[in-house]
C-alpha cells in the first residue's frame, strides 16, 4: 500500500474511532423508567460532565438527578446533584461530580431528572469510567419537568 493510501486510511480510523463515543440521536421521554435505589454489587467511579446551554436561564432553582447504565442492567443513579449553594447547573457552564456506583460495561443510556420553575436546558453529558471510553449525549434542549429524559442506544451494544 502507498505511503499516502495508508496516511489516509490512518485517518479515516482516527476520525472513526474519535467520534464513536457520540450519542448524536435526539433524546426522549422514557415514560416506564425507574432508577433502581438498589444498587448492584461492586463500586467503581464515574466522572460526570454536565454542560449547561447557553439558550438556559442564568441560573437554576431546579433539582436534578441522573441516571445511566449499560446494557447487562448495571445502573447508577444520582438524586439531587443540584447545589444553590455552589451556583450549580449556570448558563454556560460546565459541572462535574465524582459519582459511585455499580461497575457498568459500556455506559449506553442516561437519563436526567428535572423537577422546578426554571427550565434548565443541558448541554451534553459526559461520562468517563474505568476501563470503557468515555461517552457524550448531547441534549441541547429543554428538558421536560418531572419525567426522565434521555436517551437509550443499548440496542446497539446488545448485538455486538
């Protein structure tokens, strides 16, 4: 193969393997989900990074809770992230919180919990775990109050 050919071909893997951890898809209302108070056994940690849009109030009265997992049915949840005392979930911003929880496969759902006046809108959401690639859900639109909202591609990790 050409020196060029392979360059190209190298490139085309970065980019692919670059954007794999996108969840580009639009999110929804789950109407059946219900996080799990139960927690699997073992413990491990997840990094989090809440994004709020730019399109969001300046701040935010509102309680939010997040949910994620993988396709096995290894789910973490976190209630009430939000803190009015540390200016939490700002317009423009980013917040990122050091959440415990089962050990999790490739995370491929999360859900956000919205319950307030305000109207927060995220961003995207990034997850970081050991041993798995991190993954960004991008919302980037208003999240409906007191119903989870998110998105679900474990189909696609199921089959493979």
């Amino acid at each position: 193969m050409s020196r060029m050919a392979s360059l190209q071909l190298l490139t085309l893997l970065c980019f692919v393997f670059s954007v794999s951890g996108s969840i580009a898809s639009r999110p929804h209302a789950a109407e059946s989900f219900k996080p799990s108070l139960i927690q699997n056994f073992g413990s491990c940690s997840y990094t989090v990074i809440i994004s709020t849009s730019c399109s969001s109030p300046r701040y935010t009265r509102d309680q939010i809770s997040l949910s994620f997992g993988d396709a096995y049915g290894n789910q973490v949840y976190a209630p009430r992230l939000d803190d009015p005392g540390r200016r939490a979930f700002e317009q423009c911003s980013s917040d990122t919180y050091e959440i415990n929880g089962p050990c999790a496969h490739q995370i491929c759902y999360v859900y956000l919990y919205r319950s307030g006046p305000d109207g927060w809108v995220p961003g995207s959401v990034k997850i970081f775990s050991y041993g798995s690639r991190a993954v960004t859900f991008y919302y980037n639109t208003f999240v409906p109050e007191s119903i989870w909202y998110g998105f679900n591609q474990c189909q696609r990790y199921r089959t493979s």
